[in-house]
C-alpha cells in the first residue's frame, strides 16, 4: 500500500531533508551496530556493558529519528 504512513495515527509527511537525515541516522545505526557485533566477538569484552552500549546507543538513535520524525503522538 503507498503512502502507509497517512493511515497511521500521529504520522506525517517528511521533508527531503528530513528524509535525508533520516537515511542517514539509519546507515550510522548499522555501522554501530556491526562495530558492537564485532566487539561481540572480540576475546575479553564485557558482555554486560556491551549489552547496555548496544542498548543505549538503540535508544539514542530511536531518539534521533523521533526527532526528526516529530510523530504527534506519544
């Protein structure tokens, strides 16, 4: 279905800047996210903190994308 985002309560139309930021959020999300899957690998990590780097790091790039998103609702 085009345009899904207009039928999903607290969505909005997004800029192309915005869009672009967006995309851009979204590749630096990966690359983080293949840097800690390599951490997880690595001999001697602390699987703890890197549990809470993956997590907050999540966070911070979902808040980014809110952000940018600013969605209407909570």
């Amino acid at each position: 279905m085009q345009d899904q985002h207009k039928h999903i309560t607290g969505y909005r139309d997004l800029t192309a800047e915005e869009i672009g930021l967006m995309n851009e959020g979204k590749a630096l999300a990966e690359q983080v996210g293949a840097y800690l899957d390599r951490l997880s690998a690595a001999s001697g990590i602390d699987g703890r903190w890197l549990a809470i780097a993956r997590t907050d790091l999540q966070k911070g790039f979902m808040a980014s994308t809110r952000a940018i998103a600013k969605p209407t609702t909570f």
